[in-house]
C-alpha cells in the first residue's frame, strides 16, 4: 500500500466467505464474496448477493485474520485467496486491500473473480496484486449479452484487452445455456475473442443449472430459466471443441 501514517483497513460490505476446492480458482482457496452486484443475470444462481445490503459490514482487517487460519492448509494444497461476489470491484477499495494483504502478508496466491463491467474501477495497484483473473464472458453477440445480464458488453471487452496488455493471467468461463447461450455463433464469438488476447490460459464451459432456483423464490422472485433444461454431456463437448479449435484449454 502506501508508505507514511497508517492507514484504517478498508471496510464494505461481505456476504460470506469460504474455504473451497475447484471452482473458484486453482487449489483449495480461502474465498471472500463480496455483497452488491450490477449485473442481472438470468441464470444466476446467487440472487442474494444483489445488493450491498446484503451483506454485513467487515474489515479487510477482519479477513485477512479469517484467511490466515487456514494459509498452512491452502499452502500445502497448492491453492490461494479469490476475492468474489456479487461483483467485487463494486467494492474497489475492500477488494483491492485483500489482494494486496492476502498476497503480501499470508503469502498467498491472489484471484478476482469478476465480470469486467466494472473493470475501469480496478486501479493498476490493484490489478499489481492479482496473480489471475477469473473473467465471464457471457456471450459475444451484444444484444444477447443485454438479454442475459441487462447491461452492456463492451466494459468487460475492455478489461479483458487492459489484462492482456499487462499479461495477467485469465481463466474465461462461459456458462452454457441451452436456447440462450448456445447458439453457434455466439460461442464461436466467444472463442475467437479469447484466443485474440494471448493471455488466457483456460476456459471453463459452465453447464447451467437451478440449484439457485430456490434462493430465486425464497426472494419472492421468478426465476426467468425454470424451464430451460440443463445442457447434455453432448452439448458441452460441442461447445468446448470450438475453444479447443481456437487453441485454448477448454474444459
């Protein structure tokens, strides 16, 4: 951070965090997910992460202590810290003093996990801390994107070309929505943007799925896919071999 008088650690808004394996970066991960997001996803499967008011006050403070019980544990399987949400650059100050203390002081491997349309609020020093991005791209055809998010695609094109320029890792992730997401172009859109940028080590192709249908009703909101089916085995294969093409890392 900066050198001088100390500073007060950063405060916002957490909905929780986690210790998991496999989906939100490499290794076992010590996972904050922050409150608040501006996107309106279709499919999403985290609705109470919404707003801001979601979550309860925290310190980075708070955190970090959290984080440093298990860095022993997360060292030895080979994982790291993911600061996530809701949209954590909604929240660029916590987000950015997580990164830089779970890098600097535990030592960790550091991720944000983000869709980009907030990527402008993501200052250099921020992004200096951030050993990956795990970055959505939710489709490439433009009206789809409004349809599935509610804003526009041209943020999260713009962070993805800001990474590539500073050589950061990114791991794409694209979640496949049968009569959504699926139609060929658009992932054949997708992957010929990622391959462009030369700094995407993997894809991830998501399956949709409902297991966020009951957050959705518990909300007293409709979930807009509840009767769109989940991709079949065959449908995923399909769409990973168009990343695959492109030569990317797809799974």
């Amino acid at each position: 951070m900066t050198d001088g008088a100390p500073t007060a650690p950063a405060t916002g808004m957490l909905h929780s965090w986690d210790v998991s394996t496999g989906v939100d970066g490499p290794g076992t991960r010590f996972v904050a997910f922050l409150a608040g997001c501006p996107l309106r996803c279709q499919y999403c499967h985290n609705p109470d992460t919404r707003y801001l008011s979601d979550g309860r006050p925290v310190t980075a403070d708070e955190l970090v202590r959290e984080a440093a019980q298990y860095t022993a544990f997360i060292h030895a399987a080979g994982g790291g810290a993911t600061v996530s949400g809701g949209e954590p650059l909604l929240q660029p100050a916590l987000t950015g003093e997580l990164l830089h203390r779970f890098k600097h002081e535990l030592g960790l491997h550091t991720a944000l996990d983000t869709s980009g349309y907030l990527g402008a609020r993501a200052d250099d020093a921020l992004l200096a801390d951030t050993d990956l991005v795990l970055l959505d791209v939710k489709s490439w055809d433009r009206a789809l994107y409004r349809q599935v998010t509610g804003r526009r695609l041209s943020p999260t094109l713009d962070f993805a070309h800001r990474l590539a320029g500073l050589g950061t890792e990114v791991w794409v992730r694209f979640v496949l929505v049968p009569g959504l997401t699926d139609p060929a172009a658009n992932i054949e859109g997708v992957a010929a943007f990622t391959a462009s940028l030369g700094n995407v080590s993997r894809v991830d192709v998501l399956p949709f799925h409902t297991l966020g249908a009951a957050k959705w009703r518990a909300l007293g909101l409709d979930f807009p896919l509840a009767d769109t089916p989940v991709p079949t085995a065959e449908q995923i294969a399909a769409a990973r071999a168009v990343f695959t093409a492109h030569g990317l890392y797809a799974v």
